[in-house]
C-alpha cells in the first residue's frame, strides 16, 4: 500500500508552525493578520511547487487544485485552516491543510493520477477569536452566511473583515463550484482517542449545539440580618441550576454534554445575599430530539428553582446549531482504510464543531482524528506524535484515492 512520508509531513508542519510562533511553542496567527498572511503565502509556495493551480474567493478561502484525467468531474477536497487562536496550538486546523498536502506530494512522487481532480483547501477564520462567527470561510462557501455579512463583521479595533482581507492580498473572485467530496483531517482536542489507546478516530458526525444565556433575578441584602428563610438568593438558583445540567449532560444518551462556563455574580461582595447571577448553559448531543429534551428537562428545572428560591430566572437561547451526520460511504471508506493500513480505530463523535460540519451541508463530507497528547488544545502545549499524524493522513489518502479513483485501475484491473 502507498504510505504518505512522515518526515516530510511533520517538517512542513514544523516549518509552517514557526510563522507566528510563541515563546512556549505554540502558534499565534490570529484570522486575516500579518502571521495569517504569513502561513498562507507559506501555504501556496508549497502548492505552486507541487505543480497546484491556486485560487482564492472573496472570503479568503483558498483553493490549491490537482487535475484529474478527467477534469469534468468535481474535485475531492481535502482541508481545514490555518488560522489559530491567540495562544493556539501547532496542529489544530494546519495538520488538516498539511496532511491535503502532503497526499498531493505522494501522488506525485508515485506518479499517480486519479481520474478525478484533487483540491486542499484552508478556509478563512475557522476559530473566531478575531472576528466572529466561527467557521466563518466555509460557511459562507456553504451558504451558511451571506458573504457580505461575513465581510462586514469587525474585529475590537473596528477593522472589518474587508478590509483584512485586502490588507493581506487575500480578496480573491473565485467562483463556489460543486465539490464530489470534502475529508478533514484534525487531531482530536479530547482525550478518548489517547485513552482508548487507539490511532484513527472515524468520526460520525457531530454534536448539535443549544447555548443560552441564563439570568436569575433574586433580591441583594444584608448577609447578617437577613433570615435564611426569607432570602431570595439568585447564586443558590444559580448553583443548583449548574448541578442540574451537569445531571443532563451526564443522564441523556447519543453523546449528551451540558456545561456552565460562564458566571457573573452580583454585587459579588462577602457579606451581601447575591442579588442577581449572569451564567451560560452550553448543552450537545449527537440528537437533535434528544436536545430537545434536555431543554425541556432544563426549563422543568428552572420552574423548581424558581418556586424553591423565589427568584425569577430569564433563559434566552442565543446559539442553535443542528447536529451534523457524515457521509456513510465516505465515513465507511475512512473506517476500512484505518482496518487496511492496520491502524486501531475508533468511532467517535465530534464534540467541537469544524469547517467540515459546514461542509457536511453541502457535499458527501468525512472526518478522520488523530490523538492529540492528554486532550490539550486550543492551548500552546497542544501536542500530537509524528507516526499518529503519519496514520491520520495514510488513512487519508486512502479515502481519497477510494473516492477520487486511481486513473487507469479499472483497465489494470481488467487485465490492460
Ligand atoms: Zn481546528
């Protein structure tokens, strides 16, 4: 079987990691900055080498294209960002652009055509640190967001994405065209993988998302004079309330999660009943009804806390995000190459979202994870090893070889 080169791959990624570098050794190259600039002029250097056509649209994502022998048919894409968080990490959306890479370098090497043509693609400001929304490239190619929403959102200093784009050479006029398929290889940022002592994470789909904002009402008084039974104490509601979501993520099945991370507390003084608490409810699963259920368990809660704390609690939903399924035959082709290439698999379900969840809307989309050392990332310590980012992307070509078809197999296979 074709194996991808290993070295090669982790040196790119080594290369590319020292643009926007940070003293601990991660990577700061926030959406559309001069470091951004910096990794994707590094980027399509290496796609021109490798003998690539390279177009960019007006969001900035960019497109690095290999001809099929059959440049009709729709490219299979390959990719994921280079953008990162302010102290991110090396791996987190560049392995997915390196690893498209790198397939391309092999073929060539080997000399291997596939009938249809072969795309990597770094979409613009997947993380949203600077400007918001996340996934901002890929959902505007998959028409998530009208592209001039996207270009007219700002970052803290009032700089739209417009004008950033410009400022780094980026404002390109390709047109969307319809892709066969879209793979997206990324290390996984939890810990099951590791855990389970496996290497290729096939990943499902992902979780759908319902955020609120929370706010519970009590009344501020006096810590000493105040008898306990005539309080209304909004941080007591709001502690049981995080008890309770904690209940929901861990009782509901299909890869429930629930999370408070978030809490303000008024007036936050030691001797004054909290008078009024600020919080998030962040709850997932791979289940859109079984959201549903979990909200309705949430707003059940609510209604008790209410009555047995005498507060007023306000839940406003501000973020509602379904749960995406991949492609069965593409997820199936990621499965039976990690078996192939003898790599210890595992399914496993996205709890983050990618630009591949966008994608997933409109083309046959597949994701394959790698681990990624304790789980760390969105961190400078994020760290993953060599060999699994070798597997990661072996697995990778072998999906898309399946899907992009070797030029010429069938008449080997027949005998010509
Ligand atoms: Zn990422």
């Amino acid at each position: 079987m074709l194996h991808i080169d290993s070295e090669r791959l982790w040196s790119s990624l080594m290369e590319l990691a020292r643009i926007g570098a940070t003293p601990k050794g991660g990577v700061r190259r926030l959406a559309l900055s001069e470091e951004d600039r910096g990794g994707r002029d590094c980027f399509v250097a290496w796609c021109r080498a490798a003998g690539m056509a390279v177009d960019v649209d007006a969001i900035g994502n960019i497109f690095a294209r290999r001809t099929g022998t059959e440049p009709g048919l729709a490219p299979v894409a390959m990719g994921s960002h280079l953008d990162s968080q302010p102290s991110g990490g090396k791996f987190d959306g560049a392995y997915g652009v390196m690893a498209g890479l790198e397939v391309v370098r092999t073929l060539d090497q080997a000399g291997v055509r596939t009938r249809a043509p072969l795309e990597v693609v770094a979409w613009t400001n997947e993380e949203g640190s600077r400007f918001v929304p996340t996934l901002m490239g890929s959902g505007v190619y998959a028409g998530v967001h009208t592209l001039e929403h996207a270009l007219q959102q700002r970052d803290v200093e009032g700089t739209s994405v417009r004008d950033a784009l410009a400022a780094i050479g980026y404002a390109g006029s390709a047109p969307a065209h319809p892709l066969a398929a879209y793979f997206e290889a990324h290390i996984e940022q939890g810990p099951v993988l590791e855990e389970q002592g496996r290497t290729i994470g096939v990943v499902l789909g992902a979780l759908g998302q319902r955020w609120f904002d929370v706010v519970v009402l009590g009344q501020d008084v006096h810590a000493g004079p105040t008898p306990m039974q005539t309080r209304r104490d909004a941080l007591l509601a709001a502690s049981r309330l995080v008890g309770e979501v904690h209940r929901i993520g861990s009782t509901y099945p299909d890869y429930a999660r629930g999370t408070v991370g978030f809490m303000a507390v008024k007036p936050n003084s030691r001797n004054v009943v909290p008078g009024e608490v600020r919080m998030s409810v962040d709850l997932r699963s791979a289940e859109w009804s079984t959201l549903d259920a979990m909200v309705q368990d949430l707003e059940r809660c609510i209604g008790t806390v209410q009555d047995d704390c005498r507060v007023e609690v306000r839940l406003d939903e501000v973020v509602a995000f379904p749960p995406s399924r991949f492609a069965a035959d593409l997820v199936g082709s990621v499965r039976d190459a990690a078996e192939r290439l003898g790599h210890p698999h595992l399914d496993i379900v996205s709890g983050a979202a990618h630009d591949a969840v966008y994608l997933s809307r409109i083309a046959p989309t597949a994701m394959i994870f790698v681990p990624c050392a304790g789980g760390i990332s969105h961190n400078e310590l994020e760290s993953a090893r060599p060999e699994h980012l070798a597997a990661g992307c072996d697995v990778l070509l072998h999906a898309v070889l399946r899907r992009a078809q070797v030029a010429g197999a069938d008449r080997l296979a027949a005998g010509g």
